[in-house]
C-alpha cells in the first residue's frame, strides 16, 4: 500500500485514522452541549446546602467553645458544643439552600418567559431573590 506512513513495521496503519478532532460526546437529538439552568440548579442547590451545613458546623464549633470556655472538659460541655454545631449547621444549610433554590427557580422562570439564556437572566434572578428575602424582615 503506497502513501501511507506505517506506525511500526508491525502495524500497517495510516496514523491519520488516530487524529480525533470532533468532540467524542454522543448527544440526544436536539441537546445542548451545555447545561441548562435547570440541570444547574440541582448542583447550586445542594453545594449552597452543604457550603452551608460546613459553614454553620464551624461558627457553631466556635459559638461552642466561646459559650463553653469556662467549663471544664466533660460529658455536658461536650454535648453542649455539640449541640450548637448541628444547631448552626442546619439554620445555615437551611438557609443557604432556601437561597439557592429560590435564586434557581427566579432564573428558570425568567429564562423560560424570555425565551434567552444571557446574564441579565442572572442579575434579575439575583435582584428577585435578594428583595423576597429582605422583605420578609431577614437581614
């Protein structure tokens, strides 16, 4: 076979069969080689709830000790410390995930009814949120 550049004597392969320049995803008819806000929203969601249990664990570990720093090491002292850990933990998730869920179902919404996928979606979604929750008294 002439024009070709055999790889090894061993193997009589035209190297230009190797060279893969297209992208290697097999996607659905009609999907979009990103994700939608909609797919993201269940990351945003979960990581603002666990960046916020985290959070919450920390400032509650740190509440514990403050509030506990006369004690001596024991039994209640622990379960005290404990306590304020997944106290403050949940109030955080719970509030980081309130959040997240609100800001990713303002941007659905408002990307669904413009019918555009572009950062004023992000901005308007962001400005809902933050006015629903300053309005119901949070700070």
């Amino acid at each position: 076979v002439t024009g070709m550049s055999p790889l090894s004597p061993y193997l009589n392969l035209d190297p230009r069969y190797l060279v893969q320049d297209t992208d290697e995803f097999i996607l659905p008819t009609g999907a979009n080689k990103t994700r939608g806000r909609f797919e993201l929203a269940f990351f945003t969601i979960g990581g603002c709830c666990m960046t916020g249990a985290a959070f919450g664990a920390l400032n509650g570990l740190r509440l514990g000790l403050k509030e506990t720093q006369n004690m001596v090491w024991s039994k209640p002292r622990n379960v005290q410390i404990l306590n304020m850990v997944t106290r403050q933990g949940a109030l955080w998730a719970n509030t980081l995930g309130s959040l997240a869920l609100l800001y990713s179902a303002f941007g659905v919404i408002i990307e669904k009814t413009r019918g555009a996928e572009d950062d004023l979606n992000t901005i308007a979604a962001g400005t809902l949120t933050g006015m629903l929750y300053k309005s119901t008294g949070r700070v």
